[in-house]
C-alpha cells in the first residue's frame, strides 16, 4: 500500500516534471514528435530506476557510514554519469537494436537533473531500497507521462493557427504552462 | 580544523572515480564493438552539425549509410560539394557523380492561371487543404500554395509566390524536406544542370486541363515532335523529360502551346567555330540535328546563329575542340 502510495504520489502529485520543475530541458527539446518523445523517456525511466539504486547503496554504504553526507550532489553526480555511459556501452554490445532506439538520447540523461532529483529525494524522505526503486521508476514514469503527453499537444500545435509572434518555442512555454496548472489539480489526492 | 574532515571526502570520491574509471575502463574494452575504420574517418569528415537535414538521425547515422552504401557521398546538405569530393576520396568513388540536384515544384499554375474551385478558410496548411475536396483549386494535381514545404525548408530556399511554391535554387541543398511534406507530391530532385522542365503534373485529357489552369499540360504532344533528342517522354497524358537524355536545347519549351514547359531562353548558348583549330572535317555539320552549320569539306565551317538551339552536340563531336559554347 505503501508503495503504491509512493507510485502515485511522484506520477501524479508530485509530478517531476510538472510539479516539481526538474528535467525541463530534455521536457521542451525532446517533445516534437511523439515517438522521439517516448524514446527518451524510455531511457530516462531505465536510468532514474538504475540511479536511485546505485546512489541509495553509495549513500548508505560510502557517506553515511564516513559521515560526509554534504558531499552527496558531486558523488551522485559521478555515479549517475559513470553508471550512464556504462550502461551505454553494455546496451551497444548486447543489444543494437535497443541502442539504435535509445541511441542519442542516453548520453543526454547524463545532465538530466530530474535524475540527480530524483536520487537526493530519494535520500531525503528517508526511503528504503525497495522505496527507492519504486520511486526511481516512478519518476521515470511521472517523466514519461508529461513529455509523451506534451508532445502530443505540440504536434497539434504544429497545424495550429498560432499568432506570428508566438509561433514556436513561446507558444510551446505557454502549453507547458496550462499543463502544469492542469496537474495542480491533482494536489488534494494524497495527504 | 580537523584535517581527517579533509581526508576523507578527497579519499572517498577519489576512491569513487577511480572504481569508475575503472569498471569504465575495463567495460570499454570487454564491450567495445567493432567499428569500420571507413566510418570513423567518414564521420571526422562531417560538419557534425547534427542537423538531420541528409534524413538521418545525425551525422553518426549519415556516416554508418554512407559506408554501407544506403546514402549518397553528396548526401549532406551543410557539407555541400566540398565534403562529397572529400567523402569520394575515402570510399573510392569519383565525386563527379555527384552533380548538385535541387528541389522543383512540378506546378505553374499560379493565382492568374488557375481557376479557384471554392475559397479556403480553413488553417494554413497544405495536408488540412488537401483533405478538402483536393485543396481550393480546381486542378487537383496542382499546388495549393499554403507553404508546408515553406515552413519544412529548414534553409529558407522555398517560398510561395502568387499561389505556387518556387524554389530559389541557389539556397536548395536538396535535403528532400519539402518532398517529404508535399501532400500533393509534386515537389522532384533534379540535376541542376537541366533548365528545361516540365511544370504540370495533371494526368486529365486535354480539354479537363484547359477548364481548369491556363498553364496545364494538354497533352498534344508537340513537345515529342519538337524535340530531336527523343528526350521526351508521352505518359498518362503528361510530358516528362528524360533527364539522361535532354541537352537543354529548349525547342519544346518553344514548341509548348499553353507554356507548360519552361525554360530559361536567356541562358540559351550558341556554339561558336574557332576558325584556327577548324579542319573542316564536317563531323560537325553532319551531328547538328538542326542544320545550323554549314561548310564544305577541308573549308571552315561556321554556325548559322538563327538556327542554332544550342545542344551543345557539335561542342561534343568536335575532334579539334574547335567549338565554343557562349
């Protein structure tokens, strides 16, 4: 129930992108096309879930017991980009195909902060392993959800008669916008 | 100050990185995948602009089909004619293959000489027009002139003038953007080279055509007739031009009753006889398919100006190189 509670919580709520503003970056460069779009968050899914555990057993097991909590953004920071192009070059030997896919997208998630975010937030509500996991995922999918369903609208938005001034990236800001008010709907589900 | 405050951080995160390195280093090499060495030096020689406009996800991608023989040396629009002759080197291929293409919208029924069958309202966009009976003019095979190709051009060589896309042929690098958006698909790559064309792509008979558009291909075939080369070719009541074969001497623009084809009379050359180099040898007066030189045998010949369409077949066959093209 609990970690329901967690899934729903960092989906909805307390949405990454939406609510908590982080991985704006990727959210408005990479929200096209709809199938660019599920390609990076994809990815970034694998990662975060990959990253908050490995940033989990490295605060655990390195600062907490040295007691250098305050060194924890650079060290996540490290592990994330080590376990990222890692990870990339496993993905390019045992799968071309998943690599052709994810393909630029990956080495990107490196300077993804909803990845860093997702690992100090970890470390601050005091989760578990499992907790962290869960939360890791979630946060992909909560990344998912926003960039898919945003790309979407932008592909409307192509065909649109948009005024001259705001064609492009300002009209884009402003659908970026009325979604996040949208999702702020969602703030009274969880207490 | 605790110097152990100090040591520990460094020795941690230092421990860190070098595990990382490492694991990083070693994975490079339990992991690294063969890569052809021509796709490495293909990929050095890129602008690595990244920009997709060669139709493939970044140069990396470009590179990989280009060595594997799915795409063009010319292929990339940044790197031009430049690159292609620096890619032909490194696979081996003569870039002289590679004559320059650019876009040309098959179309030249503009606002004067099509008729409008009802006016469009609807948002600017050729595909959303095109979902509408075929779009506002009455020629469904025509341009409809609301710019998605203008909006695709990612190097502003396309623009609507007076109701039918135009492509400046200067700017075009032949990236295929506008051909892939065109709903009516009358946007074609053509060598640059070949002035003549034809700009209709409307298969009714000929009396369907002339309700509809002034400019349209009525199919009479008077170009076929006009044309010495056998370089055109009759379909589906359209002329098309059989590029290998066109020499750009223009009489079927000439001949062209309604002005579908089109070509640019003020390039037009005449072939000149350098009377120094001339032997009279009359190889040239024999190939001139227009009778437009004239001579006798070990006499110098010369061009007869009028008759002269400049093909530039005489300038071919000369075995003295005693012809000028002007």
């Amino acid at each position: 129930m609990n970690l329901l509670l967690i899934l729903l919580s960092v989906v909805l709520v307390n949405n990454f992108v939406l609510s908590r503003f982080l991985g704006i970056c990727p959210f408005l460069g990479v929200s096209k096309k709809v199938e660019t779009a599920t390609g990076m968050s994809l990815a970034v899914t694998f990662v975060m879930g990959l990253a908050s555990v490995m940033t989990w057993l490295v605060n655990t097991f390195v600062l907490i017991p040295l007691d250098i909590e305050y060194m924890q953004t650079i060290a996540f920071i490290l592990v994330i980009a080590g376990l990222v192009q890692f990870v990339e070059m496993v993905i390019k030997k045992t799968s071309p195909t998943l690599y052709q896919a994810l393909g630029v997208y990956l080495p990107l998630i490196t300077t993804n902060c909803a990845v860093l975010g997702v690992a100090i937030l970890n470390i601050q509500s005091n989760f578990n392993l499992i907790e962290t996991l869960v939360n890791g995922v979630g946060g992909g999918l909560s990344f998912t959800l926003a960039i898919v369903l945003f790309a979407g609208v932008r592909e409307r938005l192509e065909t649109s008669p948009v005024p001259k001034a705001l064609e492009g990236f300002p009209v884009a800001m402003i659908a970026a916008s009325l979604f996040s008010i949208a999702f702020l709907g969602f703030q009274g589900l969880i207490k | 100050m605790n110097l152990v405050n100090i040591v520990w951080p460094v020795l941690s995160l230092g421990g860190l990185a070098i595990f990382f390195g490492i694991v990083l280093a070693y994975a490079s090499k339990k992991f690294a995948v063969e890569v052809n060495p021509k796709t490495a030096e293909v990929r050095d020689a890129l602008p690595s602009a990244n920009c997709g406009g060669c139709g493939f996800a970044g140069c990396d991608a470009f590179a990989d089909a280009v060595v594997n023989g799915k795409a063009a040396i010319n292929g990339c629009p940044v790197g031009g004619a430049a690159l292609a002759v620096k890619l032909g080197e490194i696979m081996g291929v003569s870039a002289d293959a590679a004559e320059k293409h650019v876009a040309r919208v098959i179309c030249c029924g503009d606002s004067n000489n099509a008729n409008e069958k009802y006016e469009y309202q609807g948002i600017t966009d050729c595909k959303a027009a095109e979902a509408l009976a075929g779009g506002s003019k009455s020629c469904r095979y025509g341009c409809t002139g609301l710019g998605t190709c203008v909006k695709a051009c990612p190097f502003d060589a396309i623009h609507v003038v007076n109701g039918v896309a135009v492509v400046d042929e200067e700017k075009c690098t032949a990236c295929k953007k506008c051909i892939a958006v065109c709903p009516k698909n009358i946007i074609e790559l053509v060598p640059i080279s070949k002035e003549v064309r034809v700009l209709c792509k409307n298969q009714e008979k000929g009396k369907a055509v002339m309700e509809s558009c002034k400019v349209g291909c009525i199919a009479c075939q008077k170009c076929v007739k006009a044309c010495k080369f056998d370089a055109i070719v009759f379909e589906n009541n359209l002329a098309r031009i059989d590029y290998s074969k066109c020499v750009n001497c223009m009489m079927c623009a000439e001949a062209c009753p309604t002005k579908t084809i089109y070509a640019n009379f003020a390039n037009r050359k005449k072939a000149f006889v350098v009377d120094d180099k001339c032997i009279g040898c009359t190889i040239c007066s024999k190939n001139c398919n227009f009778e437009a030189i004239e001579g006798e045998l070990k006499g110098k010949h010369k061009v007869l100006e009028d008759k002269c369409v400049g093909c530039g077949r005489c300038y071919e066959k000369c075995p003295k190189d005693a012809i000028e093209m002007r």
